[in-house]
C-alpha cells in the first residue's frame, strides 16, 4: 500500500511540473505529520515576485489521500504562514519554505561589484 501511496504522490508532482514548468519557477515541497493525519503539500513558486503561482495538498490518514487544488496557499510568499490554520499544512509549508530557501541559497547568481577594481589580465598578456 505504501508503493501505491508514493507511485500516487510522484505522478501528482510529475504533473504540476509539467503544467507549471517556466523559467523562474520553483517546486517544492513540505510534508507535516499529526498523530493521526498528515498533510503534504506541493507549491510552485515565482521567483521573480515571489509568489505561489499553484499549490496543491494531499490530506488525510489513509492512503486513499489525493492531491488537490488548494487555492488558500496561493500568494504571496510573506504571508503564506499567516494563510494557513491547519497546524500539519503549517508544519509542511514550513518545510516547503525552507526547501526554497535551500534552492535560493544554491542558485544565488552573484552580482559583480562595480566599484571593485577589475581582475587582474593574465601573465604575458599586460
């Protein structure tokens, strides 16, 4: 039942991938853990204005649990924690927040500095 559960979950990321793939865009995801229930959730994000441009959850106990829409994750980045009231998709948007943090972390271009002098030329070539 586990296999089943995950080959459900993979093909719901596999298809907002596909439906939101753009340049600039991120995926990520957070999964939050109750005593009883769990909740994970799936946000696209803009990098570029920083907004959650789709999001969808999958709810619940069991592994009957599908992944859909959820239109309340939608928005702004700042103020998505103060969107949610559910306490497991709070601790899953909170993972996922912290995944985007990670890959802007990583994908940082850095911006040169325009009042740093230029590199030096290479030997033989001055």
């Amino acid at each position: 039942m586990g296999l089943w559960q995950h080959r459900r979950y993979a093909a719901a990321v596999n298809r907002l991938a596909r439906e939101q793939h753009a340049p600039g865009r991120v995926l990520v995801t957070g999964r939050g853990q109750g005593r009883v229930r769990g909740t994970i959730v799936m946000l696209v994000v803009d990098q570029a204005t920083r907004e959650v441009v789709a999001a969808q959850s999958l709810r619940g106990a069991t592994v009957f649990a599908q992944a859909k829409p959820a239109p309340e994750l939608l928005g702004p980045i700042d103020t998505l924690l103060a969107r949610v009231e559910d306490r497991t998709t709070r601790k899953a948007v909170t993972q996922a927040l912290e995944q985007l943090d990670a890959h802007s972390a990583r994908t940082k271009i850095s911006v040169p500095n325009p009042q740093a002098s230029p590199p030096a030329a290479p030997r033989g070539q001055q």
